[in-house]
C-alpha cells in the first residue's frame, strides 16, 4: 500500500512525458529555455517541468485577407480581399524568430496589399491580376521567409468598386462597343463601294453585262407579289437617245 502513490505519480509522469506526433507535425523542444532540437513525426518523450515542446504543422495554410480599402494611382476607391496559401518549411525559425507566425502573416498580407494595389492603376487591377498576383507573392515570401514561411500562392478574389465608378465603366464599355459598331459598318461601306466600282469596270468593258443584270433585277422584282407594274425597255432603245443628245463635234 506504500509503493501506491509512488506508482501513480510514475504512472502520471510517464504519460506526461509521451508525446506524439502526427506525420505533417513537427515538435519543436526547448530544454531549461533552450533549444534543443525539432523532433517528430511519431513517439517523442519528453521530461516534465524540465523540456518544453510546441507543435508546428507543416501543411499547407490557408489564411484569408479581409477587405482592404485601397487607393488606387487614379484616386479611385475600392475594397479588394485576397487568399494567401503558405506552409512552415522551418519550425525552428517559426517559433523562435516570431511570436506569433499566423498574426504576423496575416498583418503582413494586409499591409503589403494595400501598398501594391495602390501603386497600380484601376484598369491594370482589373485586367493585369496574374501579375499583381505573382507581385504580391515574391513580396510576401522575402518578407516571411526568416519566419520560416514559404509562401506558395497569392491570390486576389474580389475587388468591390462603388456604384459610381460601376456605371462610369459601364457607360465606357457601351461607348467602345459604338465605336467598333461604326467602324465596322464603316468598313463594309468602303467595301461595298469599292465591290460597286470594280463592277461598273466590267460592265464598262463587257456591255451586255449591263443586260443581264437589267433582267436579273426584273426576274427579282417579278417574284414579290406586289402591284408594281413594269415596263420593260430596251437599254439599246436608251442608248440612242442618250447618243442623240451628245453635242456635234
């Protein structure tokens, strides 16, 4: 009945002493406040009171930026969130170079946002998000990188505009759809008239084309059932009225 106590308190310390980690884990052990070594994945025993050990995670993690207000080049105001996608590659530089390496992320993905987006223009944010993607990672990974964070991935998911500057985008979209309307139909016009002088060329050169033509249009006309009533006369009968009235040399 003695050794009991004795047996429990063993029993307890050998259970505060085992320790284990899972495969995408790693521990990071600090013995009498120093650092000891980065241990796991599986079995790790430690001794109580006297080793100290913080669990890391080397997973992908996915942080959400909130909606930021930013300034653009332009002076236009708009609210722009992002997603970032980073890992810890070094567990030892993720808890002894940063207190906390999830809030120093996060606030570092917030600031550098509104820095970068603000050095751009509303039309290069909005066509140009490939690039300021790619801007905003090289950025954040130089930053992060003593921290023991790869940042793999940056991407911007929203950008709310007001509804002022929403229908100034809409009223530019439509006056650019005009413009390409009028050119081409611009275009088909010039077509169309140069199609008209290279027939009338041929017709100059070949004059029974005129005749043809002449009786295409009326079998085209005969066709409507309308009560159009036609005459038919010659173009030769109108060629020799238009030679009589030529001057006399």
């Amino acid at each position: 009945m003695g050794l009991a106590p004795l047996i429990i308190i063993i029993v307890v310390i050998l259970f505060a002493s085992i320790k284990v980690l899972n495969e995408y884990e790693r521990g990071v052990t600090l013995t009498l406040g120093r650092f000891t070594g980065v241990k796991g994945p599986g079995l790790i025993f430690l001794i109580p009171g006297v080793q100290q050990m913080f669990r890391m995670s080397t997973r992908v993690v996915v942080l959400d930026v909130p909606p930021q207000d930013v300034i653009t080049r332009d002076n236009i105001s708009v609210k722009v969130n992002a997603v970032v996608y980073f890992r810890v590659v070094d567990p030892q530089a993720a808890v002894l170079n940063v207190e906390n390496y999830m809030y120093a992320t996060s606030q570092l993905a917030q600031t550098t946002l509104r820095s970068v987006l603000g050095q751009q223009e509303l039309d290069d944010l909005l066509a140009q998000r490939d690039k300021i993607n790619k801007n905003l990672q090289e950025i954040l990974d130089l930053h992060t990188e003593p921290w023991g964070i790869k940042i793999s991935s940056v991407e911007v998911k929203n950008v709310d505009l007001p509804q002022e500057m929403q229908r100034a985008i809409a009223k530019q979209a439509e006056a650019e759809r005009e413009r390409r309307a009028k050119v081409i139909h611009a275009e088909g016009e010039f077509q169309a008239a140069q199609k008209l002088s290279d027939a009338a060329q041929i017709m100059t050169v070949h004059p029974a084309a005129i005749q043809l033509r002449y009786l295409q249009t009326l079998a085209e006309i005969s066709v409507e059932k309308n009560s159009t009533i036609i005459f038919p006369v010659p173009v030769d009968f109108l060629k020799m009225f238009m030679e009589s009235r030529k001057p006399q040399a």
